[in-house]
C-alpha cells in the first residue's frame, strides 16, 4: 500500500454500497426485535456460527418466543431445545452450550449476561467474535468483530497481515480510527457475502478496488 489507509473513504463507500443492498445481519434483526435484550443477542450470536442468516433468524425466533430468558431456556427439555434450534449448525452442541451458559448466568450474574469481555469470554462456547458482537449489540459498546469475512478482506486487500482472526482483531484496534469499529463487522460480511467473496472476488464490480492491494 503506497499511501497510510483512508479509513473514512473505505467505509463510507462500503456503507453506499450496502445501503443499496438492504440486508442486515440476523443477530442485529434479533436485538432490534428483542429489543436488545442481551440474553437474546447472546443466544443468537451462538447460533449464528457456521449458519446462514435466515437460519440463525428463525432458530433464534422459535427459541426465544418459547425461552425469552436463562430461567425459561433451563425449563426447555433438550430434546425439545434442539428442535427449535434446529436446523441451526452444530445445534446439539450450541443448545448444551447455551444450557451451560443459562446455568452461570442464573447462579454467577442473577440471571443476567455481563457486559465484560473477560466474563463473556470465560462462558462455554464464547469465543472473541461471538463476545464483541455481544458488547456491541446488547450494550452498544465499542468492539470490533472479527469473523472470517472481516479476516479475508482485510489480509487480501493489504490493510494489514495477520494469520488468525483474533490477531486482525488486535491489530485492527491499532490502525482502524475507533468511529469505525462497531460498523465494520456488518458491511463486511454482505461485502464479503456478494463481492469480496472467499472464491471468485468481483474486482471489476468493486467500491474499494482503489483501496485494495490486490488490484493496486
Ligand atoms: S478489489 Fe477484489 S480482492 Fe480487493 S477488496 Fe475488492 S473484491 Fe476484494
């Protein structure tokens, strides 16, 4: 990269761009509908790993319009919460999770999810994606979540080099200017979806060409 990153150039043209696409991802549709409710968001977030955003929608619905709380979610037979979060990825082993995570809620937090990264990291199955995208949603704090998208754009754009995405988590708290940190998760992930894909990139139908080293 010849010239230090034009952050606010970056994203304002990724937000241009995903204002025409109209999509918002399904654990932010999950806190505007319950409204922000962070056992809500915290549930939706676990099930959104390794599903799709209708998916994650309708389990996180189903389970949360039967168990809106950790109490309710314990009172669900297991048999009972899996087919509800079905056909969620990996549902057998999220919901045993979750009945893990609804246990410490109700005996370490009085039944609430805590707005700490160290606690929420220290709960099953929480890793740092799925704890910034809590902080940010529920307790509309400052963090930046890392998932595969965010990870692969910004390694092949340049905007920095790292082999895992806890590292470009660090490093993006250094270089990304912190006005940008709760908004990048979301335009990544539709960028990442539909143009900057994994497989087969759209760089003839890029917004930020000019910002990638790829095509530079
Ligand atoms: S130019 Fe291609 S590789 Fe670079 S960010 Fe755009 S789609 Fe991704």
């Amino acid at each position: 990269m010849k010239d230090a990153l034009d952050w606010e150039d970056i994203i304002a043209k990724l937000e241009a761009w995903r204002a025409g696409t109209e999509e918002t991802p399904s654990v932010s549709l999950v806190a505007e509908r319950y409204s922000k409710d962070a056992w809500a968001v915290l549930l939706s977030t676990i099930l959104s790993l390794r599903t799709k955003d209708k998916v994650t929608l309708a389990s996180s619905k189903a389970l949360l319009d039967r168990a809106p709380t950790p109490d309710s979610f314990l009172e669900l037979s297991s048999e009972e919460a899996e087919s509800l979060a079905f056909p969620a990825g990996f549902y057998r082993v999220k919901v045993a999770n979750l009945q893990k995570i609804a246990r410490i809620l109700i005996e370490k937090y009085e039944g609430k999810v805590p707005a700490g990264m160290d606690e929420l990291l220290a709960l099953p199955g929480v890793g740092r994606k799925t704890a910034n995208l809590v902080l940010i949603e529920a307790f509309d704090m400052d963090g930046i979540c890392v998932d595969t998208h965010v990870h692969r754009i910004c390694n092949r754009a340049g905007w920095l080099k790292s082999k895992h995405p806890d590292e470009t988590e660090a490093i993006l708290r250094d270089i990304l200017p912190r006005q940008f940190w709760k908004r990048l998760n979301g335009i990544l992930v539709s960028y990442g979806q539909q143009v900057c894909r994994p497989v087969g990139p759209r760089c003839q139908n890029c917004v930020i060409a000019g910002h990638c080293r790829r095509v530079l």
